[in-house]
C-alpha cells in the first residue's frame, strides 16, 4: 500500500491517509483484461443515480442537477432539505463477497470472469510503504481494496444497486417530471427531500443499508441543509432540537454550508454558494501563484528566452483548481467575475512588476490570457452540448430539459443567452460542433479586448493590427518583458510628472536637456539607454 495525505489533518495520523493499492505489473495486466471483459455489462447494469467510475460522466452533472433544484426552489418560494452522507473508509471496508453477489446477481457476469476476479483479489498480501522502507506484510481476506481496474466500477454498481433496492424509486423531490432521492458519486450520496420526515427516514434507511453490508458513514462529516423560506429554516430548526435528526443512534449536525463533490453548497442558495466556492479557492491557490513566480524568476529559465513560463504554469496548476466544476455555478454574477478576474490580473501584475494603477485593458491584451468571463461561458456551454447527446435516461440531461420546460433561470438559460450574445444557437435544442464553441468564444473574447484598449485614454494608441505588437512576451525574456510592459503601459515607476506635489523641479534628472520627465519623454530619454539596449521602443507605433 502507499500511503497518500489527504491535505488535511496531521500527516503523522494513519487516519489521514489515503491508501492506494499497487500490484506487480503482471496482477494489473490480468485483472486489466478481466475488467475490461465485465466493463460493458457493468456500466448496463449500474443505476443513473452512481456516476463514479462510468464512462463519460463527471461530478458536474450531479452539482448541475442538485443547484438545478436548488434554483427551482428559490425561484418558486418553495423548500427542501439537502443531505450529504460521507462514507468511513468506504474501499478499505468493503466487503469482496459483498460485491462480488453484486456483480453475479445485479450484473451478470459470466461464471469465468467471475472466479477469476475473485482469485485475483482474495488472500492479499499487504504492506505500507514508507519513506524508510516497507513494513511487515499481512493477509487480509475479503478485502476489495483501492487503486486496482475494477474496484472502482465493482464499487460502484455494488453501492448504486444497494441505495436503488433500498429506496425502491421512491421520489422525495421533483424538478418539473424529473423525479429524485438519491444522487451518488463513487461512495459520495446525497438525498434531495421535500420535507423534514422525508430526511429521517432516508437517514434511518441509509443507515440499516450500509449496516447489512459491514460499512458505515462518518458522522461528524454527514450534514443536512434547510433550503427555503426563513419561516421554513427557522421552524425545521426547532422541531430538530425538540428531535434532532438520528442516524444509527448518532446525531446528525446541521450545517449551513458544505462541501459536497469539490464545491462548496449553501442553504442561503446557489449564489452563495458560487461566492463561498470561488472565495476558497482563491484564498488556498494565493501561495501557489508566488511560487510559480518564483519558478520563472530562476536563471535557469532565462535559457527559454521567452517570459512565458509562468503564464503556462498557471494555465496549467492554478486554472483547473479554480475553475474545476464551474459549468454547475448557476446564478453567478459580475461580482463573481470580477472577483476570478481580479486574481488572475494580480497575478499578471505580480510576474510583470506592474504597479496597481496600470490599465486593464493593456493588461489584457498584452498578457494574452483569456478572460474569466469567457473561461466560464466556453466550459458552460461544452458540457450543455455535451449532455444534451447523452442517453435519454441521464438524470442531469432530464434536469436541464424540465428546467427548460418549467422557465427556470439554470444552468441551461444562462448557455441560451451565452449563445445569442456570441451568434450561436442554442445548445439545448440544436448540435452544435466543439470547435464552433471555441471559435464564436475566442472571436468575442478578442474583440472585447480590442475595444477595452481602443476606448481607453492612456493606453489607447498602444493598439495596433500587428499580432507581434501584443505577443512580445513569446520572444522576450522576462527582465525585458517587464520593462518594455512598463514603457507600454506608461507605469514607469518613480516619474516626476506623475509625482509633482513631491518635486519642485520636473525636470528630467537622467539628461540635461531641461525636459520634464515624464513617461513620454522617458522611452526616448538619452539617459536610459543602457535600460532600453535590448528593447525596440517604436514597434508599437
């Protein structure tokens, strides 16, 4: 076993660790192939409330479909309850005859792969590897185990099958004719409820489910959500401290946000809960942005003579951290923009040097980096055209289809004016291709940039048609690009001009010519020449 922290708690405490079994090459290659055989008939078999593991899909869908109904029950002054069950060392506890029934009974399997998948995992041999060497080996039987083909799938037809024969599709909450109860992600459920006896219940049968098969959830991380009208909060709170919520003898804690599938869900609805997301995330990836400038900064990167390296970096660590699952950010605002934007311009501002005061608009169009809005609006609408051509059976296809048949301001709305503002169709009733998306957004983008810098007064003269104008930061080392990005901007620091109330005399003090200094007058300076030996001051003109 390897032991991986988890990023939280003490990295001393064995319960902070996640422990990802390997195997000799030649047990991976077998059990490979006998997966791979049992795939299709697994992936048939396994309910569309469990998306773990299943080909296609993502947590997104099930963040869509749970703000989808959260959207619905603010915009029709309705309520509900939210509920998140976290499993206890869900892999390392399951059962293997437990799931191996699962896979025979529910699934199918043929008699061969059967056997066979049950000898390459019985009888294991396990040992923890550390940084001082691997520990003493013990045999564990009836273990499933984590990290290997076919525990993920086997995993998650095993609980899928389990909550579906628990709840027998009982509904306990509706978008438009999408009836719900449980959504699930790997070992991750939710139950979605309309009212307060509906959540006990689910709390008591979910608990009597998992008890028959030898696991059970962690009560300090399982919460519940009161969603609604402030009278409807407040009173589903008295009768809870008159009865509080019981789950296998064990209260269950109210919460008014939680973090569910990466993204942070508030009772307060899903506007919160895009602020209280994007304000974590910010907040943990501040450090990781000064440590990619750090990386830029070293010699050794000078040799790629370019100042690139950085942006790149960020494009590829820090993007997908912040972004991760925002197709499902239903009701964000400006503000919210502005806040993602604002990160990543400091950023910029930070690798450049460049002083608070400098325009945005050459910000933007000479750092090339694409523009929050429009990140946003291109994962948005690939994930609507990308459901839309789901099966007919996907849960989070039906939600956006009964939003729209209901008038719900979601997820689905936002992608049909994102598409009338970029000249497309919309992505819910028309195929649109991948690369057309990409196009129409990367054209609105550029002209948006482009107008920015054509309406500003500072830096307005700084436009050109010339792609080399904009792009220098491809070719010029970082010391340069920090420079040539100051005489650009007009931000040198220090300029007189800009400062008079603490100079008496303006006049330039890096020649003797009697000029004022100022920022004009300093790209042509005879006394900053050594500071301008590797720039072509006039390219822009």
């Amino acid at each position: 076993l390897i032991a991986i922290w988890k990023g939280k708690g003490s990295a001393l405490d064995l319960n902070m660790m996640r422990f990802v079994h390997t195997k000799m090459w030649e047990a991976k290659l077998c059990e490979a192939l006998v997966t791979e055989h049992m795939k299709e008939l697994i992936v048939l078999a396994c309910p569309n409330i469990q998306i773990g593991g299943m080909p296609g899909s993502s947590s997104t869908e099930h963040l869509v479909t749970v703000k989808t109904w959260m959207s619905m029950l603010e915009q029709g002054k309705l309520n509900g309850i939210f509920q998140t069950f976290d499993l206890s060392k869900f892999f390392d506890k399951e059962s293997l005859i437990d799931a191996m029934y699962t896979l025979k009974k529910k699934v199918g399997i043929s008699d061969k792969d059967y056997r066979l998948w049950f000898k390459l995992n019985e009888n294991a041999n396990i040992g923890i590897k550390t940084s001082v060497g691997n520990s003493k080996t013990k045999l564990v039987k009836n273990s499933l185990g984590q990290g290997t083909f076919g525990a993920a799938l086997a995993s998650s037809v095993n609980i899928g099958c389990a909550i579906v024969d628990t709840f027998k599709n009982k509904i306990t909450a509706r978008i438009g004719n999408l009836g719900l109860n449980c959504v699930i992600m790997q070992d991750d459920v939710a139950k979605l409820n309309s009212k307060l006896e509906e959540a006990r219940l689910g709390c008591d049968l979910i608990d009597d489910t998992l008890k028959r098969k030898q696991l059970a959830v962690n009560h300090d991380k399982s919460k519940y959500l009161i969603m609604g009208s402030r009278k409807f909060r407040h009173d589903t709170l008295q009768a809870l401290e008159a009865e509080p919520m019981m789950m296998g003898g064990v209260k269950i804690d109210h919460s008014t946000s939680e973090k569910y599938l990466g993204d942070i869900v508030s009772e307060l609805g899903c506007r919160e809960s895009v602020s209280l997301t994007i304000k974590e995330r910010i907040r943990k990836l501040i450090s990781k942005g000064d440590e990619l400038i750090q990386i830029a900064e070293a010699p050794l990167m000078g040799g790629l003579g370019n100042s690139t390296v950085a942006i790149k970096l960020f494009e590829a660590q820090i993007i997908p951290a912040l972004l991760f699952n925002c197709e499902s950010w239903i009701g964000i605002t400006q503000t919210h923009i502005s806040d993602l934007q604002n990160f990543q311009d400091k950023f910029l501002r930070k690798l450049m040097r460049l002083p608070p005061s400098t325009p945005k608009a050459i910000l933007h169009w000479d750092g090339g980096m694409e523009l929050m809005k429009w990140r946003i609006a291109l994962k948005k609408m690939q994930f609507v055209r990308k459901t839309m051509l789901r099966d007919d059976d996907n849960i989070c296809k039906k939600a956006l289809l009964n939003e729209w048949m209901m008038g719900i301001k979601g997820l689905g709305h936002e992608c049909m004016e994102i598409a009338q503002s970029i000249g497309l169709q919309d992505p819910r009733t028309t195929p649109i291709q991948k690369g057309a998306i990409k196009t129409a957004i990367a054209k609105q983008s550029w002209n948006e940039k482009r107008a920015a810098m054509s309406e500003s007064r500072k830096v307005g003269d700084r436009l050109t048609d010339n792609p080399a104008d904009n792009t220098y930061l491809q070719f010029m080392s970082l010391h340069n690009s920090r420079l040539w990005f100051r005489y650009r901007a007009r931000a040198i620091k220090g300029v007189k001009v800009n400062q008079k109330n603490s100079h008496r005399d303006l006049s330039c003090r890096f020649c003797q010519e009697g000029v004022q200094e100022s920022q004009e007058h300093l790209i042509e300076c005879r006394g900053c020449w050594h500071e301008r030996r590797n720039l072509d001051l006039y390219n822009w003109k």
